[in-house]
C-alpha cells in the first residue's frame, strides 16, 4: 500500500478529432438503437404519466412569456417551479421549448449520453487504463443496466444526472493530482448543473460516491502524510459542493420550502430503508432481467458477463491505489443499496447528513456497476497472476448459479406456463457466460496463441460478445415499466367539460375524480384540476386530508401518489372539494354531480384549532366547515365563533381564474370569512379593494381571508418566497465560477520587466 504519486498516467492527455466523433457517432448510435426502437421510453410510466406533461406546461408558459411559478391542476394546486421535476432551470431543456416534447427529450438524452461516454472515457484514462479498454468501459456502463433502464422507463431526469458521475469522478482525480481554485470551481459547477438537472438523490450520491473514491485512492503509507492530504482532498470537494449548492439555488430554495410544506418533510429510518435491494435485485450482478423478472428499474445492475467475470479479477491487484478506491466504493455502495438487510444502514442512518430524507437506496447501485465496470477495464489493462484462473472459476460457477437460481424464482413465481421461458433464458445465459469465460482466459494466454495478433483478435471478439450481451440485456429491459392501463379518456372528458360549460377561459378549473379513466396530471394538459397527482412530493396537508377523512393510515412508503383504497372510492366521496365530474370505480361511466360544494363561498364563523391536524379530525367528526370556516390563527374579533341567528345570503363569484392570480367579487352583509377551495401555501397573499389582507389556511388545506360587511373585491396573489433569493445567489455564484475558469492572465509588461531586472 505504500504509494506516492498520485499524478495522472500519461494515457490522459487530450481527445483527438477522430476520438471526439467517435464519441459523437457513438452516442447517435446508441440513442437510435437504444431509445428510437420499439418499446420506446414515450410508452413508459413515468413518462406518460410525470414528464410529458410537464414539459409541454413549462414550454407553454415560456412561449407566453411566463414563468409558471403555480400548477393549479394537480392536487388540489401546488407549486410548480419549486417542483423537481419542473427542470425549469437546466439549460440542455431549453429544447424543450423549441421543439415538440417526445423530439426535444431525445435530443437532450443524446447529449447526455455523449456527456456519460465523454465522462467514462476521461475517467478510465485517468485511472491508467488503455486505450482500447478505455473505450470499452465508457460504453459499457453508458449501456449498463443502470442507464439504459432509467432513460428507457422514463426516468429521464434521474438519467441525466447519472450521466454526470464519471466526469465528477474524473475532476476529483484531476482535483488529487494537483488542487487549484480553478479546478474546484470546475467541479462546482458541474455539480451545480447534476442538481440543476433534476435529481438531488443522484447528486448525493455522487457526492458520497466521489468522497469514498478520494479517500480510497488515499488509503497508503506513510499513514499521516496520507491522512493529511485526504483531509485537504475532502475540504475541496466540500467547498465543490456547497458552491454547486449555491448555484443550484434558484432550484433549492424553493425546494427546500416545499419539502418543508409536503408529505416528505421528515426523515425517518423506514422511509430511507424502503425499496431497497432484495434478492432478485442483487442477481443483476450475474444475469439480465426480462419480462418476468420483476425487478424495479432502480435495482438494475447487469453490465454484462464479461465485466462480471472479470471485475473479481482486478481485486487481486490490492496494491494499486485505484482498485482499494472502487473496492471501497463498491462495498459502501452494496451496504447502502441493500438497506435494512444489514445492521450496517442505520448505522450510515446515523452518520450520514441527508440519507433520512430520500427513498429508494437502492439506486446507489449505480456506483456498484461503475465500480466493477472500471475493475474491469484495470484488467484488461494489467498483466494479471496465475491465480486469477482460480478466481475466474470461481466466478463461472457463481454466475451459473445465479441463473439456476432465478430461474428456479420465476418458475416459483410465476407457475408452469413461464417454467420453459425461464429454462431458456438461463441456456442462452450459460452458453454466453461460458463463451465470455473463454474468451477471457483466451486474453491471458494471448501469447501462446498462434494466431497473428492474437491480442487484438481476442479484444474485438469480446467487444463484440459484450456488445451482444448488452443489447440483449437492454431489449429485456425496456419493456419494463411500461403504462398497462388504458387512460385513453381524456379528450372525450375534456369534450365532456365544455358541453356542460364547465371549461371556461379565465374560468376556475373544474374539478373531477376519475382516475382509473385518465392519468393523474392530465389536467395540466386538458385544463382540469385534481385532488390527486403523481409527483415528488403532494402538500402534506391535502395528503393527509385525504387520507385521514375516509379513515385510512397514511402510508409510509409510498409518497408519490395515492394508493388504490383512494383511487378506488366512489367518485364524489369528498365534500370539500367543489368535485363536478368523476367516474364510478372500474367503469368508463361519467357522471355530473348536480350540485357540488363550493369553490369560493363565505363562512359567517370561524372557529380557531391549534393545528392542521385538529382541523382534519374536525372534518372527520362531520364540522359544519362551510359555515364556520377552521382557521389556524385566532379568529378577528368582528367573527364569532358561531353562526349567528337569521340568514346569511353572502355571496361570492370568481371574476378570473388564473394559476397565479385569483380576483373575485364579494358580497356580504356582515363581516365573514371568505373561503376558497384551493391548497394554502406559503406565499399566496390577499388585498381587498387595493389594500393588502391576511391570506391564511382554513379548513385544513383550504386558504382565507377575512372579509369585511359590503361589496369587496379581493384578488389572492402567489409570490415564491424564494425564487427571487435564490435567483440572484445563483446569478452571482454562476457569475464567480465562470470568472475563475476564465482563461489564465499572462504576466503584464511591467510583471516581466521586475523579472528581468531581478535576474
């Protein structure tokens, strides 16, 4: 372990022309016969039912000259830029606003592939690996399981953030080599664009990820020299990331307040550990999925049999810096992916800042198949011992059983009718890992060969079986997470909508229930509302409300949209709602309810509660909430607390309806509390007759504002928080990296005259 240099190899220098369109060509290539080939990623979940709609949102709104800082149509109302998945301010989606959706996300994922094989090529070399197997590596893990499963089920922003973990990965090598204010503010601002992209979880682990890499490489003797520049290794890539953090600001800050404000606001162990690792996950190491595997997307590892077969193989070069640095990785990666499995993720619980607050780990397996992809290509790139042959049957065989074992899974599963599927699948399996065994043991006893350029021969013969098992793995793949329900609906809905005079311009939204008909945020293209979505956080108080009132637990695990016991109910099960259209479970039958609640009304009285959650239990327990409105604040002393003798004929109409900006004209013949049926948030304001007026929540999740006795005309108004701080820290922080990176200044005349005068 005893090491001192930590210079790059001389196999990192810069890319030829030739190199950079092959690089070019190579990422057309896969993009045509990756994604443009049937299934394609425009018939996956996420896309259908999250990404197509939000792009055509943002890009309609930019067209108009517009930011649209509220979605008015999906749960209820939310906030949309502060909306991960809004992508707003990612500079490669501004495509999006210059070409339809489905032509603009091709072309944004073809220039992050191209980034992804720039990245993995940069990372190799600097790692010492050759050339060949340098270009090996890049596009094997651009073509790994991890990749082409997040792009191919529609998870195109969790894919774009991928693409940016070797060149991070590469800057640190760059950053071990020789630390510069220059080389930190390039990292900077890569990271800051990994955020912008759209996937803080990715981020993190590429934080995470790129902190055990630099530690690992420094793990050598003498110990203290070591520990040392480990610490200053670790201090730069912190001030990295909380400049990239600044620079994401614009992103963050309105983030931050929504997540403060939604279903996710607290960590907690059983939230981090869900959807970890299991079992079938962990074969990916060994065999591809396919259509009966049922492996989620983010547990995918598979980078095909030769990186499985030889990866092990490089571990036996303990001594080289590189390989103890991505068997850390690789490890700490494993640990994390699999969860509560070991008793070593709460530890990490515990330890490290952020983990509490995201789900899924076992998307930190992307690191395991980068880790085993670049040992890989350290093989190829070193003369291995004798013993690597031991090693080598050892991982045939473990392979092999990896297959029987999954096969005998599925067959478990899945009953007979899938038995000879499975059974083939695992013959087609074991014939590849024994042709790839071959191969490999072929490359370690090239020079007995006597054959001309036996080296060479053998390198194109496993290029090309890798090819071949890749392209297998990823026609197997990309049926995976694809929409199986018909929600062909919406346009005779939407038709439905204005017969009735329900769809108006300048109109409040109408509000329906009929989920099983149509996807979640249709409504953002077809002009309704709902109190359902299928997003990255719902407001915690429209979560909870829904929950709660029908008497259900609310889940623990499964934040991004509602469960079936919701979906399911009958259509008009909410009275707080202002719901005027919906669908019986399991039919295509719409009904119109003839006279739904409210969506802005007058309460004569309001009574105080102490909390979100007194006002939804009130509600439970049947609260006449339409007459005494439930406000978080104490009530204005010109409202009682109930409702008065005699009548009350107030009356309240929505002169315009727009996602920001709500004007309606009220009439009441005593002071009351004016309530309408749309998601408080903080930032949302009022003004009566031109004058400013508190804008509150009421009735859970509802906003209000105390209207005095006479005709008023109150405007509600949204304002982020903030966007505005966060604009200009990004503005500014954005402006600083650029001017660090800038070209280096030559010495002045009068620089160089003091040094000749000196000499």
């Amino acid at each position: 372990m005893v090491e001192t240099s930590t210079r790059l190899p001389p196999t990192d220098g810069r890319l030829t022309g030739r190199e950079w369109l092959a690089l070019i060509l190579g990422a057309a290539a896969l993009l045509v016969f990756t994604y443009m080939t049937e299934p394609t990623l425009f018939e996956s979940s996420d896309w259908l039912r999250i990404h197509a709609y939000y792009k055509e949102y943002l890009a309609a709104a930019v067209r108009h000259g517009q930011l649209p800082f509220w979605n008015p149509h999906v749960a209820l109302g939310r906030p949309f830029l502060a909306d991960v998945d809004s992508v707003a301010f990612y500079p490669p989606n501004a495509v999006f606003f210059l070409f339809d959706a489905a032509t603009a996300c091709l072309l944004a994922i073809g220039f992050h592939l191209f980034l992804g094989l720039y990245g993995s090529l940069k990372l190799a070399r600097g790692l010492g690996i050759n050339k060949p197997a340098s270009w090996a590596v890049a596009f094997v893990f651009i073509s790994s399981a991890p990749i082409v499963g997040s792009f191919s089920a529609g998870q195109v922003n969790y894919g774009a953030a991928l693409c940016f973990i070797p060149l991070v990965f590469y800057l640190c090598l760059r950053l071990q080599a020789g630390r510069s204010v220059r080389l930190v503010a390039g990292l900077a601002l890569l990271l800051g664009f990994q955020l912008l992209s759209g996937h803080p979880q990715a981020t993190w682990l590429t934080d995470l990820g790129a902190g055990l890499f630099l530690v690992g490489r420094r793990m050598q003797r003498p110990l203290r020299p070591a520990f040392g520049a480990m610490v200053l290794d670790l201090v730069a890539l912190l001030a990295a990331v909380a400049l990239s953090a600044a620079m994401a600001a614009v992103m963050l800050l309105p983030l931050g307040e929504l997540a403060g404000q939604s279903n996710r606001q607290g960590s907690s162990l059983a939230f981090a550990a869900s959807y970890a690792m299991n079992r079938l996950g962990w074969m990916t190491l060994a065999i591809p999925t396919e259509e009966h595997f049922p492996v989620q997307v983010n547990s995918q590892m598979y980078a095909g049999s030769v990186v499985f077969l030889t990866a092990p193989c490089a571990l036996l070069l303990w001594r080289q810096r590189n390989v103890r640095a991505l068997a850390l990785l690789l490890l700490l990666a494993g640990l994390l992916a699999a969860g509560e499995a070991t008793p070593v993720f709460r530890v990490l619980y515990c330890l490290l800042p952020g983990l509490g607050h995201f789900r899924i780990p076992s998307r930190a397996s992307v690191l395991v198949t980068l880790s085993l992809v670049l040992l890989a290509g350290l093989h190829f790139s070193t003369e291995q011992p004798r013993r690597g042959a031991v090693l080598l049957a050892g991982t045939t065989l473990a392979g092999l059983l990896a297959g029987a074992q999954a096969a005998r899974l599925i067959a478990i599963f899945w009953g007979p009718k899938h038995f000879a599927c499975a059974w083939a699948r695992l013959g087609w399996h074991t014939v590849l890992v024994l042709a790839a065994a071959g191969l490999v043991v072929a490359w370690w006893r090239r020079d007995r060969l006597r054959i001309p350029c036996a080296s060479a021969v053998v390198l194109s013969l496993l290029a090309l079986l890798s090819a071949a098992d890749l392209a297998v793995a990823a026609a197997n793949l990309k049926p995976q997470n694809r929409e199986t329900l018909e929600r062909s609906h919406a346009p005779a809905i939407e038709r439905a909508l204005r017969q009735q005079g329900l769809l108006v311009p300048q109109g409040p939204p109408p509000r329906i229930f009929a989920p099983l008909l149509v996807f979640e945020n249709a409504g953002m293209r077809h002009g309704w509302s709902s109190f359902t979505g299928y997003t990255s956080m719902t407001l915690g108080r429209v979560w909870e409300y829904i929950y709660a009132v029908r008497g259900l637990a609310v889940p623990a695990e499964q934040v991004t949209f509602p469960e079936g016991r919701i979906l399911e109910q009958e259509p008009f099960s909410y009275d707080s709602m202002a719901l005027q259209l919906g669908a019986r479970p399991h039919t295509t039958d719409l009904l119109l309810r003839a006279s739904p609640d409210p969506r802005a009304y007058l309460a004569p009285a309001a009574l105080s509660v102490r909390d979100v959650h007194e006002a939804i239990r009130r509600m439970r327990d049947q609260h006449p909430f339409h007459r005494v409105a439930l406000i978080e604040r104490p009530a204005p002393a010109s409202i009682p607390a109930q409702v008065p003798d005699g009548g009350f004929d107030g009356r309240v109409e929505i002169a315009r309806f727009e996602p920001e900006r709500i004007a309606l004209d009220v009439q009441s013949p005593k002071p009351a509390m004016l309530v309408v049926a749309e998601a408080w948030f903080p930032g949302w304001s009022a003004s009566i007759n031109g004058q400013p007026a508190p804008c509150f929540p009421a009735n859970a999740w509802m906003r209000a504002v105390p209207v005095p006795a006479g005709r008023s005309q109150v405007v509600l108004s949204y304002r982020s928080t903030y966007f505005a701080t966060g604009a200009a820290i990004s503005l500014v922080i954005f402006a600083l990296l650029l001017a660090l990176l800038g070209p280096r200044r030559k010495p002045g005349l009068l620089a160089g005259w003091k040094r000749g005068k000196s000499s």
